[in-house]
C-alpha cells in the first residue's frame, strides 16, 4: 500500500460538482415531473455521469453531459420510486405519518405527542433482502455472496425500514491496505449494502449498525468490518462514524458501462466501457469487532492508497484494466 492523501483531501471531484451544480434546476424539474424525489434523480446522475464523453466534460458542456445520461438516469430512478410505494407499505413505514420520530437504543421509536411504536432488529428473508439490493438499492445490484441480511423492523412489518447486507472478505487488497498488522481475510466481514426507506425516522440507520455489529460478534467469528463510500455520490458519511468506523485507505473505482448506458458493479463486467474521467477514489472504513480490535483502529492523519495494480489483480472475471474496454 502506498501513502495517500491527507485526511478529508482530494476526495472530491470539481468537474462533477460543477456538472451537477449547473443542472439543478432540470434535475429537480425532471424529479418533480416524474413524481419522483430530486435526491434520488441526483444520485443515479451522479452514478452516470463518469459515462459522459470526456470532451463534454473537458470542454465545459456540462448541460450537454447532464442530456447525456438524462434518460437512463431517470429511468432507474422511477424505477425505484415504484418499488419504494410498495416497500413503505410492506415495512409499514404509513405508520409513522410523517411524525418527528427517533429511533431509541432501547428499541423503541418515540416522537411527540405520539404513541411510541416498538422496534425489532433481526434477519431479513434472503429473497427480500436480494429484492432490497436489485430494486431498492441505488447500484440496483445483487452481491451473490452476502451472508448476512439484516434489519430493523417496526414491530410485526414484513419488511425492514433499514436494511444492511454483509459479506465475507474476499479482496486481499483491503486486507493489505489496514493500518494494523495481525490481519488475515478469513478475520473479516465487508458492510456490502445499507438502504434506508423514504421516511425512516432519525438515528434509524445507526441504530441498525449497532445491531449488526453486536450480532456479528456473536456470529461471524470476524474480528473486523470493513465498509466503503463513495465521496462522488454526495453521501454522508456521519452514521459510520457514529458507529465507529474509521477511515483507514482510498481504492480506485471503476466506473463500467454496458451497451445502454446502465451502470454496471465490477463483479458483473465483462464486455463494458470503463469511463476514462478522473474521479475521486471510495474511501474504505474498518470498525473493530471485538476488544483488541476496536481499541487498534483509530482515526489515521493520512489516508494510505490501494495502487490501481492491486485493485486490478483483485476481478478475476476482467481481463485488465478500464483501458481495455474503452470505447
């Protein structure tokens, strides 16, 4: 692993905030005709915008770069707005009529002047879980390889207004890249998916992870979790810290394409176009499992960086880097 950048630097990239900064205004007009939310509109465009011609992009046209990944941006995103109306009713998130709730550590959700409703935390039915990742989660992809789902429930919903999916380690990348020795794959598990449905009450999502973590302890055997975000789809990263997570390394991301324009995971490329803009890297997190490890990851002042030979040597079912499958 090689030294990075300095905590919190050149985790942004300006041509992106740019584009989406000069189209606003179409994007929430476009959310609003569509009957979907703006947040949701901008983060498919966010996902599509590495797809964009590089001479758009270079040049300044950025209304002309936001038309080019208009339609499939918004195709996914009224997708998911429609599986979202029936996920509601499913997790029976109605139930909270759009009061000021708070999701408490005692597992209760309490908002004022309104009868408190009790919570549960425990596993999510596979199928509902792979349906969480294909139609609700923004990749809209399937990990194959989760092993555990998990959510928190209102009590008696069929289906959680949280949900998280982890998966055992098998990127030897992430391992090398820790700040702390004494770590092989086989010591951990990778936070793969988090989703929140529309109206999830506060602290809901943090709540959640507390959860995971004190049921991975008891049945992973792992002594880590590692997770990643993205800093070029605006996520907060707020409920990993407030979880413990801490930032420890930055990896390349790939951003790939199939003949649609549709953005396609890694795990799933073979005969895609790899965008050749610059953008920032994901920024992977650990979070200590047990004693020794959760006192050993602290905040580091300077990030490492997983050389993009590391991260290539890392898809089996690609044969090379982005280069290779450039239009």
């Amino acid at each position: 692993m090689e030294r990075g950048t300095a905590l919190g630097r050149g985790l942004s990239s300006r041509w992106l905030e740019e584009c989406v900064a000069a189209n606003r205004g179409p994007i929430d007009r476009d959310a609003v005709a569509s009957l979907i939310r703006p947040g949701e509109l901008e983060r498919q465009v966010r996902l599509h915008l590495p797809s964009a011609p590089s001479w758009l992009v270079a040049r300044g046209c950025y209304r002309e770069a936001y038309e080019a990944v208009r339609t499939i941006a918004l195709d996914r995103a009224v997708a998911i707005q429609a599986e979202h109306e029936s996920a509601v009713v499913a997790a029976k998130v109605k139930l909270l009529n759009d009061a000021d709730f708070v999701c408490r550590r005692s597992l209760w959700c309490e908002a004022p002047g309104r009868s408190p409703l009790r919570l549960r935390f425990g596993d999510v039915d596979p199928e509902v879980g792979r349906r969480y990742q294909m139609r609700l989660h923004y990749l809209r992809a399937v990990r194959d390889d989760t092993a555990f789902h998990f959510g928190l429930f209102l009590e008696d919903a069929q289906w959680p207004m949280a949900y998280i999916a982890v998966s055992a380690c098998d990127r030897q990348y992430m391992v090398g890249g820790l700040p702390v020795e004494g770590y092989g794959i086989d010591d951990i598990v990778v936070l793969t998916r988090m989703h929140g449905l529309p109206g999830l009450p506060a602290n809901g999502m943090s709540l959640l992870t507390k959860h995971v973590v004190r049921a991975l302890r008891q049945r992973s055997g792992a002594r880590v979790m590692l997770t990643a975000y993205n800093p070029l789809l605006g996520f907060c990263v707020a409920v990993f810290r407030a979880s413990g997570f801490s930032e420890f390394a930055t990896a390349p991301v790939a951003y790939g394409y199939d003949a649609r324009g549709e953005y396609v995971t890694r795990r799933m490329a073979r005969s895609v176009r790899f965008s050749d803009l610059k953008t920032p890297p994901n920024v992977l997190m650990a979070r200590g499992l047990d004693d020794v490890s959760m006192s050993a990851f602290g905040t580091p002042k300077f990030l490492g960086r997983i050389p993009d030979r590391d991260y290539w040597a890392a898809v089996p079912q690609a044969s090379g880097t982005p280069a290779d499958f450039r239009a």
